[in-house]
C-alpha cells in the first residue's frame, strides 16, 4: 500500500512539474510533428528494399523478394567502385578540410580587433550559403582545360595547362579545394564557440611563467577544446559512407567517372535514371547501416583512447 501511495505521489509530482513548463512542451509540438511526418513516418518505405516494388502496385502490394535485391547490388562492380569513391573523397576532403578548420579557428581566436574579426568571419561564411550549382559553375571558370582562368594564366606564362577536371587525380585535388572553400567558414563555428569558454586565467598565469604565445596555443588552447575536436572527428568519420550528391555530379563528368561516381550518383543513376527503386532503397539502407556502424567503431576507439565519445 505504501508503495503505491508513494508511486501516486511521483505521478502526481511529475504531472505537476510538466503542467508549469506546459508552454514549453506546446512549443516542442511542430517540432515533434516535423520528425514524426517527415522521418519516421516514411520508414515504412525501407520495406521497398525487399520487395520487387512496382510503382503501379504501390509498397504494400508488390511481391517480396527478401535480400535477393541485395544480392543483385553487392555482386554489381559498379556499387563497390561507388563506395571506393566515396571513402576516397571523403577521407581526402576531411584529411585536408579538419586539420585546416582547426586551425583557421584558432587564428581567428588571436584576432583582437573587433570589425576586422566580424568581416574576417563573414568572408568565410558566405560560401557555405552558395549553391553548389554556383560553385561548379566558378569552378568550372577557374579549372576548365581551354577557357579556364588558372590555364589561361599558365600558358601565358609558358607553361602547360593542367587537366583540373579531366584527370582523375588532378579532379579529386579540385573536389578537395572546392570542398574546402565552401565549408571550412562554417566548420569554425562550433570551435570559436568552444574557445570563448577557455579560462582566461590560464593564458595570465602562463603569460607570467615566461610561456610564449605559440606554447598558450598548445598547451592551452587546444587541450581545452581537445573534447570537442574528438567530438567533431567522430561525427565527420560517422558521415565517411554519406556523400552530397550536387558536388560530384556537378563537378563531375564521362572522363572522371573512375573517381567522380560516389554512392549518391549512383543512387541516383540507379533510382531516377533507370527507375530501379528496389536497389536504390537498398543502396540506402546498406549506406545508413554502415554509417552507424562507423559512428560506433569511432565512439568505441575514442573511449579506449581515454575520451567521452558521443554515445
């Protein structure tokens, strides 16, 4: 009897705590209705990947087939040369692009003029807001063989113009440097924002120790926002498996294709060009669980390593 008076007055207690932040939970509402239409309410479509989907028939009445479409996917040379590609450019985009955001956050972090900073920030901003379509267009100014600003400028010099986007190699160097230039403004953010809450009493009394500001650098600033960097690489290692799919296939064409046909364009050619929705789900599917599956080895590795992970 105790035990369920006391079970009722838990109840009671909790009704009471949500019925004072009940404008907080009625906020909550479009939000929780946003995930509940628009990403769990369309996993019922996962069920495509084992059926033999007719778009006449609909989901629920085309005939299953098991993991036969997946079979079909794996033994296809074309889906494991997509997935090479994409940890590829994955793994060179973040090779150059982590390292790199890191360390133009700390460069903005020493900055201590107030507007300079503010502009500085913004210059580096604005590319992320640009469409990809833009930025392969720019590119394609800059790095085409015959009409291409760098080549003009190359030739004039005597030099031999460079095939940025005819050569396999010279193509993923352009995906990286394009990458690199509408993202890395935007990768800074959460970094500045880790930094503001470094103790500035650290930087005085190792300012007083006789400590220079490049050891300020590496002995505080960045252990103080070692945590955060971890988080960041685990979360950019769990996306390895995911790829836009506007920069390849804009950037992209018939003679990069070794290179410049990742996971999403195949999807893509797959799914909408040849009407084959039963492998482009599969694909899918296959391409979320190994990402979790990534995310988990990383989270794993940086707990061993003495880190807090994700998880």
């Amino acid at each position: 009897m105790m035990r369920g008076r006391k079970r009722k007055g838990d109840v009671r207690r909790t009704l009471v705590k949500a019925w004072n932040y009940k404008w907080v939970y009625i906020m909550l509402l479009p939000v929780i209705a946003y995930f509940i239409v628009f990403r769990y309410a369309p996993m019922y479509g996962i069920t495509i990947a084992f059926k033999d989907y007719n778009i006449f028939q609909g989901v629920f009445k085309s005939e299953w087939a098991g993991f036969s479409v997946f079979r079909k996917i794996f033994a296809n040379k074309n889906f494991w040369s997509a997935i090479k590609n994409t940890f590829l450019l994955n793994f060179a985009a973040l090779a150059v692009s982590f390292p790199l955001t890191i360390i133009v956050s700390l460069m903005l972090n020493e900055i201590r003029g107030v507007k300079f900073k503010k502009v500085t920030q913004s210059v580096l901003y604005l590319p992320h807001f640009i469409s990809w379509v833009v930025v392969a267009g720019i590119a394609t100014n800059l790095f085409a063989l015959q009409e291409g600003t760098i080549n003009a400028v190359l030739q004039r010099i005597g030099l031999e113009p460079i095939p940025f986007l005819s050569s396999e190699g010279w193509w993923v160097f352009t995906y990286v440097i394009c990458n690199v230039w509408k993202e890395i403004g935007w990768g800074t953010i959460i970094y500045l924002a880790a930094l503001t809450g470094v103790d500035e009493s650290l930087y005085e009394a190792a300012y007083l120790d006789g400590a220079s500001k490049f050891q300020r650098l590496v002995y505080i600033t960045v252990p103080s926002i070692k945590s955060v960097i971890v988080t960041m690489l685990i979360l950019n290692i769990s996306k390895m498996m995911s790829i836009g799919l506007d920069a390849p296939l804009l950037l992209g064409n018939s003679r990069v294709m070794g290179v410049s046909e990742v996971i999403s364009t195949y999807t893509y050619r797959i799914g909408i060009e040849k009407a084959q929705y039963s492998q482009s789900t599969a694909i899918g599917l296959f391409q979320s669980v190994v990402n979790i599956v990534i995310l988990l080895a990383a989270d794993k590795f940086a707990k061993a390593i003495g880190e807090e992970g994700i998880i």
